[in-house]
C-alpha cells in the first residue's frame, strides 16, 4: 500500500502554499482584450478588418472579388442596389469642382 506522500511523488510537484487571489489577479492584470483595429472600405465607407474583402459590398483594393447581390433574395439585393447608386450619386456630387461666386449668384 503506498503512502500519500509516494502518490504525491509520482504525480510529480504539489505548491507548499496556495496562491491567492491577490496574486492570480496581479499575474493576469496585463491580459486583456483590446478593440480591433478596423479601417474603413474605399468603395462602401463601410468599417471592415485591414487587407480583407469588405462583406458589404465585396470590394478589395478597388477590384470585386465577391459578388455579394448574387446570395441575397430579389428584395434584398434590390435595396443594395438602390443603396450602392445612392452612394455613387454622393460620391459624384461630392468630386465635382466647388461653385464660383458667379455661378452661385445666377442661382
């Protein structure tokens, strides 16, 4: 019959003092977790991971590599489109070239 003392060798080290909680929480103070780092797509403005195709509307680097409208149902990639040619009307507004103050005195 073996003694405690011949388990507790075989099963290997056993700690002489138990650790508190004090000193697990100080141990583990530096682990946390942080915010992802996102930036924001070029074609839907949409936040996304950097160097990762954009689930929205299936862009990278300027190039579709997804064609996110062929899952969707008809009434939903309806609503897309209509979104997608918002944004481009946006877009278009924003890139023309400012008024001069004649221009905006015949209006």
């Amino acid at each position: 019959m073996l003694y405690i003392e011949e388990v507790l060798n075989i099963m290997g080290g056993v700690p002489k003092q138990r650790k508190t909680k004090s000193r697990r929480n100080q141990r583990r103070m530096h682990i946390w977790a942080r915010a992802p780092v996102l930036a924001k797509c070029p074609k839907c403005g949409k936040p996304v991971f950097p160097h990762t195709v954009c689930p929205n509307c299936g862009y990278y680097k300027g190039v579709e590599v997804i064609d996110v409208l062929k899952k969707l149902t008809k009434k939903e990639r309806k609503k897309r489109e209509k979104e997608m040619k918002a944004k481009e009307k946006r877009e278009s507004l924003k890139k023309e070239k400012p008024l001069t103050w004649e221009e905006l005195s015949k209006k």
